[in-house]
C-alpha cells in the first residue's frame, strides 16, 4: 500500500468510527484541533471516548475542555490517544 493509500484508508477508517460512536451517543462534541468526544450514557467507560487522533503539546488546551465536557455526563470515560506523539502530551499534563 502506497503513503497515500495508507491516508486515505486511515480516514476513512477515523470517518467510519465517528459515525459509529456519533450514532450510539446521546451527546457528541468535536474540536478544531481534532478531538471528538461521545458520551452514550452507558455505565461504561469504553463506550464514552475523548478521541485524540494525533496527539501533541499544542491539544492541551482542547484536551483539558474535552475531559471537563465528558465530566459533565457523570459517566465513566476513556481517553483514547494515538501512540505516536502521546509521550510529549502526556508529560505536559504531568
């Protein structure tokens, strides 16, 4: 698979996974920085996810607001990062 097919297959793949959680939420909320979050309501903390395809230093801020949102639901909740780049992210919050 070329560099360009591997793209499009992984946003296809992003846009098919935010339909899915967007479908079986009762609440959903996406940030430029790209960062979506779903809250189902479900007691269950693998079907409320702060998404953070590509995690960075500079989604702090987006990645702070979107933990308070899910808060707001009074339902367990996941922080779902992307292996590459989540070392740096995780050592600012830290």
């Amino acid at each position: 698979m070329t560099a360009l097919q591997d793209a499009f297959a992984t946003a296809l793949y992003h846009q098919a996974e935010d339909y899915f959680f967007a479908s079986i939420s009762r609440v959903s909320r996406h940030w430029p920085e790209g960062l979506s979050a779903y809250s189902t309501g479900v007691e269950s903390s693998s079907l409320n996810l702060l998404f953070v395809p590509a995690p960075g230093v500079e989604q702090v801020g987006a990645l702070l607001e979107g933990i308070r949102y899910l808060e707001t639901t009074n339902a367990p909740f996941c922080v779902v990062l992307r292996h590459e780049g989540a070392d740096a992210l995780v050592a600012t919050l830290v």
